[in-house]
C-alpha cells in the first residue's frame, strides 16, 4: 500500500500553479509560500505567482458542503444525498438515451490520478466522450510529436538547457510564464555563452535577454521555419550523418528546399534578412539547439498557422537536434498537470500512456487490469462535447472546469449549460458554471490533496496534502471513487483508499508509466518513461521502423490582411493571479502604427473589433491605457489575455485602436 503522507503545514508539497512544478511548503506566516529546492527549482526560489500558492485556500468563497439545486438555490445536503442524486439522475441519462449522452470533462490542475479516475469512470459507463483542456493547448505541437518521433510531450530535461548552445524560444514568453524555469535553467547558460533566439510578433520579458529578435507576422511561424531550414540548407547545417542513419523522407524534403523561395517567404512573413541568416548560420554552426514552445506557435484561425509545429520539427531534424543533451524541443505547458491529465488517458481518442483507443492490444490490457473493456470508438473533443450540451448530450460531469468562462455568451450559457438535464460540477469555490450546476460537490485545492502531477519535463512528482480542506470537502479522487464504486457494474473496480494504489494501476496498463511505484517516486519524482534516461530518442525514435519523418513545407501562402491592425495576446484569459494585467490594462503598439492613428500616448485609448458594423464589436470596445513600443510588431497590438478577453470571447482577430476624442469624446 502507498505511503500516506500525514496533512502537515511543513510538508513539501509541488506548487499547484504551473507546469514548472517547483517545490515549496507553507510559510509559518500561514499566507506566503516558502520555496524549497526541487529538480525545477534546484535554488528553492519561487516566482511571484508560487508565493501565493496558498491564497485559494483561505479564499472566502470556498465550497464546505455539497449542494442540490431543484429549481432555487442551492440546498446544502448530506453527501450520502448528493451522491444518491447524481446516480440517480446519471442512470436516468443512460436508460433514456445511452452512454454517449454523458460528458466527462477533466482538469490540467486535478492530479493524474483524478483524471484517471475520471476516464476510467467514462469508460466504465461505455462512452469515450471525456477529454480535458489541456490537449488543445498545444494540440498541434504534441500531434506532431506524437506521430514523428513517438511521444505528446517534451523531449529533454530542463537541466539540459544548460548545455545548449543555441536556444530558440517561438511564439511563447517563458520570462514571464515559466519564470523559475527560465531563471534557473535559460538565463544561466546564456550567462555562460548560450545564443538565445526569440521568435515572437511582439518583444516581452524573454526578449531582453535574447541576442536576436525575429518579428513574424502573426500566423506565419511555419514560413519563418521553412525559411531557416532553407537556409541552414545554403549554410551546409544539414547533419547528414543523423538525417542518414535516424530519419527517413530527406531527399523530398530537400527537393522542396532546393526550389524554396527564400525571398517570397522572407517577404511574406515579414522578418528581417539578416535576422534570419543570423539566425540559420548559429544553427548551422552549433553543435547543440534546443527548441521551447508556447502556445503562439499552435495558431488560430490563419492559413498555415497548424504547420508551425512540423516546420519546427524538419529544422530539429535537418541540423540533427533531437536525442541528445542540450537538444530537442521544449513544450512549454501552462498548467500543472497539462502533461499528466492526457498521460492518464483523460482524451477522447486515448487510453492511458497515449495508446489510441481503436488498439485492440491497448484495450485488451486495460480491460485485462479494469475488468471492462473500454468502447473502441473514439469521443468527441471538448469542443465537440461543449456544443452538443444540451443537445444530444444530456448530463455532465465537470471536474475542476469552469466551462463557462472561456469565450461563452449569454446565449451559450442558457441554451448548453442550461439546457443539460443534470449537471455535477466538481469545485473548490464558486464559479461562472456553479450557478448552472444541478449538484455542486466541494473538493480540495492542489496542496490540500495527495497525488501526483507531471511538469513540462515528463517529471512526474509526488503531490502532499499540507492541510485538511474546509467543512465537508474532500479530494476529487475521494468523491471520484465514491461516484465510480457508485455507478460502475462492479464496486471493486473503483475500490481506492489512496491515489498511491491508482498511481500504481496506471503503472500497470500505461506504457510511459511502466517500471516504477508511487514510493519509488521519491522526493525528487522521475521523468518518464521510467526505465529509460531524461532525453528521450537517443538511438532510436518510437515509430514504427525507429526513424522520425521529414514532411513536406507547405505552399507559402500570403494572408489577405483585412483592416485594422492584428491582435496579439500572451498569458491566459483565467490568469486572475497576474496582478499586473488586471491593475494595469494597456495596449501596447509600435510607434509608427501610433502615430498612424494620431493617438496620444497620455491618453486612454478604445480598442474594439475592426468590424465596425458589427454591434457585438461596438459592445466589446475596450477603454485602456496606450504604451508606445518598438518591440511591438508594426500591424499588430499587444495586450494581455486577461484584458483582451471580451475581443477573444467573440474570436475577434483584427482590431482599431481610436483615440477616445475621435469618438467624440
Ligand atoms: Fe509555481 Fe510555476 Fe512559479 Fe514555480 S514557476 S513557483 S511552479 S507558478
């Protein structure tokens, strides 16, 4: 049986904040964090954000009791009746209208074992209709490295970097995003010589420290990295001994280099020539280039934008850049538990360690180990499930999610969330969904629960509950089994005392996990696959015949530029704990594009949808302070998610920024 780890205000927990996953404890003051030296944190420093790891638990509006709502309020009741009444009403979902019209939707910050719990729940029940949101974060990144070289996730560890000699940072602001990782891993070794390279529309934090700066026009990022590898190509970067002996499709890929216009590309996406050469020479000249990636690379609705990804990889691969220290690529995840949520199988389409659904092999181990076995036809997507609430999905179960909160209307809420026969929201305070929940389960927040979750780095790390959670609540691992020895056709199938025994489950049927125990994690955790070493592929790549793919660059293709002026954002629209976007909303433009507009620095500008026409867009039009910035691409502003969140609720890619004297005051 696992350990038990005794709620303790001393114990060494994992911060519950980011996918970096430093260590820190409860400070005696009881308020403030306090660092302690972890593999992502070997100085024990904390960022801002960590600090406060601790504020959500004493938040006022913490959920003591389970609630039923019939119509009114909610009432508080006994968890007995709560439990009662979402088996009743679920089974009342399955006899109408079958499995697939329940929805499972699991959390990047609920433990691996949570979201285990869940899809093994979804899949009990018959339906692979659960998913998290985690995958869609970095859905094109982790495809492609998934199907090229074997694995959704980063290749290397972050002590790594330190060896690098080139590191590139695209479409992402680690500075800022991942401070402690950057501070600990990034900033030193360029202190001791490594080039940094920041491919990004717009300059942040990471920028200060770099020695190049490329500007892409937004959605271009695949051109700007089909260009580099044409021109790593002209510099004879090629690795020709690792692009022989480790990957296959070189000479396709070389005839589309041989015949690449590097001029219509430089051109179409805007960045500067020199740059660009400077950029491929340290490449071709570097012995080891590390590539970290945000979410900027992953695009949105611009043509060409999902290629970034398998632009990145053919750059990787020409200049021989994957399985060695000081190499490879970097998935920069957002969320604690990004990696480990989808680990756990907590997707649509895949089982537990990443295996698909349809592998009559996967299902057969699992059913061998769970006593079912799970349906073979891959769910639908968050997405997908968000759309048919209410429609053909009748009942949700929502774990640590707050689906009402991102880009949703009005309408949204009444006609999807509203129109659900039964909702069960899992949550630690109220939410922008609870109201609309039919059951509302209290639940523990990430250092009141044990666990554990994975960094960007594959760490999987042990989480240690520091203290009890308020009143009644409880862990969404208890509530999950109680709900699971509830619903499922036989009781011992969620028959868990302690996350520990569904860790070493998971160890069981999910091949990245294989080799290892929740003991056997230790203080430090360990990067999976447990058996193997930190850098992932260093004889051989995890496909089919060992070798990792080139694909072909896509056509370039200019984007019809509308109007306006191109909207960038950075950080995440749920980032209530960044104290400056929220105290300090600004638009940051370039000077010319200022000066374009006649605005005055000094005073308060609206931004609001290029399409003028609209009256949503006159509706969402923004009131913000303006910063005139050279590092601000021209064509485009930057703001924060947090602030541009009304312009990102209803998609809006373009915008004007109008000094308020123009709208007549
Ligand atoms: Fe927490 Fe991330 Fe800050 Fe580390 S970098 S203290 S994990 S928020």
């Amino acid at each position: 049986t696992p350990s038990e780890s005794a709620p303790d205000e001393q114990t060494e927990t994992v911060c519950p904040l980011c996918a970096v996953g430093c260590h820190l404890e409860r400070g005696t003051d009881r308020t403030r964090a306090v660092g302690r030296e972890g593999p992502a944190n070997p100085n024990g420093r904390l960022c801002r954000k960590g600090l406060r790891a601790f504020d959500a638990v004493a938040a006022d509006d913490r959920l003591t009791r389970p609630a039923i709502r019939r119509g009114g309020d909610p009432e508080p009741v006994s968890w007995e009746a709560a439990l009662d009444h979402v088996v009743e009403r679920f089974e009342g979902v399955l006899d109408a209208h079958g499995p697939d019209a329940l929805a499972f939707l699991g959390a990047p910050h609920c433990t691996t074992e949570e979201n285990y719990l869940l899809q093994k729940l979804a899949r009990s029940l018959g339906t692979n209709d659960v998913d998290n949101r985690a995958r869609l974060c970095h859905d094109a990144t982790t495809r492609t490295l998934a199907d090229r070289l074997g694995w959704p996730a980063t290749t290397n560890g972050l002590s790594d970097l330190r060896e690098a000699d080139v590191v590139v940072v695209a479409g992402a602001n680690p500075a800022a995003r991942q401070p402690v990782a950057f501070d600990s891993f990034v900033r030193p070794a360029v202190n001791d010589g490594t080039t940094l390279v920041h491919v990004d529309p717009v300059g942040n934090e990471t920028t200060r420290l770099a020695d190049v700066h490329l500007t892409p026009r937004p959605g271009t990022d695949a051109l700007v990295f089909d260009l580099l590898s044409a021109l790593v190509f002209d510099a004879d970067g090629v690795d020709s001994g690792f692009v022989g002996s480790r990957t296959r499709g070189y000479d396709d890929f070389a005839a589309a280099m041989a015949e690449f216009d590097r001029e219509r590309a430089r051109g179409v996406a805007g960045v500067d020539a020199d740059g660009a050469e400077r950029v491929a020479e340290l490449v071709a000249d570097a012995d080891r280039v590390a590539v970290l990636t945000g979410t900027g690379i992953e695009g949105g609705a611009a043509a060409g934008d999902a290629a970034a990804p398998d632009s990145i990889l053919n750059l990787l691969l020409a200049s021989g850049n994957v399985g060695r220290p000081g190499t490879g690529w970097f998935v920069l995840r957002g969320l604690v538990n990004e990696q480990g949520a989808t680990d756990a199988g907590c997707v649509p389409d895949r089982l537990p360690g990443h295996r698909a659904v349809t592998d009559e092999t996967a299902r057969a181990r699992v059913a061998d180990e769970w006593g079912f076995e799970p349906p073979s036809s891959p769910g639908r997507d968050a997405r997908e499930l968000l759309a048919a609430f209410g429609d053909e999905i009748r009942g949700a179960l929502v774990v640590g999610e707050d689906p009402a909160t991102s880009k949703r209307t009005t309408e949204w809420l009444g006609d999807r969330l509203g129109g659900l026969d039964v909702l069960v929201v899992l949550e630690v305070a109220e939410s922008d969904t609870t109201p609309y929940a039919d059951v509302v389960l209290p639940a523990a927040t990430g250092v009141e629960k044990d666990g554990t979750v994975t960094n960007l780095e594959r760490r999987v790390q042990r989480l240690r509950a520091t203290g009890s959670p308020p009143g009644e609540a409880r862990s969404d691992f208890a509530i999950l089994a109680e709900l699971g020895r509830r619903l499922a056709d036989d009781e011992r199938q969620f028959d868990y005392d302690h996350p520990g025994e569904a860790f070493d489950e998971l160890t069981r049927v999910a091949p990245t996990h294989a080799g290892v125990s929740y003991d056997e994690l230790g203080a430090e955790g360990r990067q999976w696959p447990f058996g193997g070493e930190s850098v992932l592929y260093r004889e051989a790549f995890d496909t089919d015949d060992g070798r990792a793919p080139f694909r072909r660059p896509r056509p370039i293709v200019a984007s019809e530029r509308g109007d306006g002026l191109r909207l960038v954002t950075g950080g995440r629209a749920s980032d209530f704990l960044d104290d400056r976007a929220a105290n300090d909303p600004v638009v940051r433009i370039h000077p010319a594009d200022a000066d374009e507009q006649g605005l005055n620095p000094e005073a308060p500008v609206v931004v609001r949808a290029a399409e003028r026409d609209d009256e949503a867009a006159e509706r969402t039009a923004l009131e913000l302070a303006v910063q005139v910035d050279d590092g601000v691409r021209r064509g485009t502003v930057y703001m924060h998610a947090a602030v541009a969140d009304p312009l990102l609720r209803r998609d809006v890619e373009t915008v004007v920024v109008e000094s308020q004297s123009s709208l007549g005051g």
